[in-house]
C-alpha cells in the first residue's frame, strides 16, 4: 500500500532530503554540511596514515590552521554564490590543473624539496586561497594544495599529500562547524561577552 511505502526508511530519507531542501532556512548550506560529515573521517583517516608513514614539516600544522579560518570564512559567504557561477568556474580550474599536469610529466617526482623563507610564506598564502575556495566551493580541494605544496616546495606528490590531507581536515572541520553557529545557551553567552 502507499502508506506502507511511505513508512519504510528509504521513504522516510526521502522526505527528510526533500524537506531539508524546500524548507530549512539555508538549504544549499545544510546539504554541503551533510556532505563534510563523509569528508572530515576521511581525510581525516588519510591524514593520520599518511603523518604516519611520511610526516609533514611543522609549517604544515600552521598552514592547517590558517586555511582552517579562511574554510569557515568561505562558508559563511556560500549562501551568495550563485551556483550557476560556482560550477564553470571549479570545472576550467579542474581541467585547468590536468593539463598542467599532461604538459609537465616531471612534475612532482620525488626529491628532497626546496624550503626558503619565501617559499613559506607563498605556502601560507596557498593555503589561505585553498582554504576560502574550499570554504564557498569544494570540489578539488585536496588536489588544489597537492598542487600548489607540490610547486611552492619544489617536492614530490607524495609529501605535499600528506600536508595537504592534514590542511584539508582543518579546513572540512572549520567549513563543517561554521553551518551551525551557536545562537544560544552558556556558549553563546560566553562568544558574545554576556
């Protein structure tokens, strides 16, 4: 019967999105939230195996925390992106990285990296921009530091991977907490000084 169908926990999934979608205050914002929770275990999981396994310089942990702030920042602003806008964009800079990549077949191979004071700072800068993308965008974040880790530091893939993964956990964590401001209770008290 209809209602039996209605019931069932598929159905009532459905209408959960559907409501989510046409009713919540900020419905593009609730969806991308829903998508972090996915995207903060994992790179988070790939984060802690690859620090394992590679480590990652100490700047690296300060480059999270900055991209963190820009991410939360970014998706404070999302609700004014207009998504027809948003999708050419992301996709001339996704095929824009591949065929870098195609034309430069040496690019990123392993080796021992160039650090100067320069560097770090356009590292920090990098991760600024790629923090505030990911913030109102997403897609290709990841790949995004890889690439700019990758160039800035002069080092292989597999380096800038594993800062990069720890970068882009700071940045899902912010991006995710920044849907949900505190608007009431002891917290909010204690952010807004009462």
């Amino acid at each position: 019967s209809l209602h039996a169908r209605l019931v069932r926990p598929e159905a009532a999934l459905v209408q959960q999105l559907v409501w989510t979608v046409t009713e919540a205050a900020d419905p593009t914002a609730s969806v991308l939230a829903t998508n972090k929770v996915a995207a903060i275990s994992g790179t988070a999981s790939a984060a802690a195996t690859l620090v394992r396994r590679v480590g990652v310089p100490k700047r690296t942990w300060a480059y999270a925390f900055i991209a963190g702030v820009a991410a939360a920042l970014g998706a404070r602003a999302v609700s004014r992106i207009d998504d027809s806008v948003a999708a050419p964009i992301i996709l001339i800079l996704l095929v824009g990285v591949g065929i870098f990549v195609a034309l430069n077949p040496r690019f990123g191979q392993e080796g021992a990296g160039v650090v100067t004071g320069r560097r770090v700072a356009l590292g920090a800068l990098c991760a600024v921009a790629i923090g505030a993308y990911d913030g109102v965008f997403g897609p290709g974040t990841g790949m995004f530091l890889i690439m700019a880790f990758t160039a800035v530091f002069s080092q292989g893939f597999v380096r800038s991977a594993a800062m990069a993964k720890v970068v882009n956990t700071a940045t899902n964590l912010e991006r995710f907490s920044s849907y949900f401001p505190v608007t009431s209770g002891p917290a909010a008290s204690l952010s807004t000084g009462g």
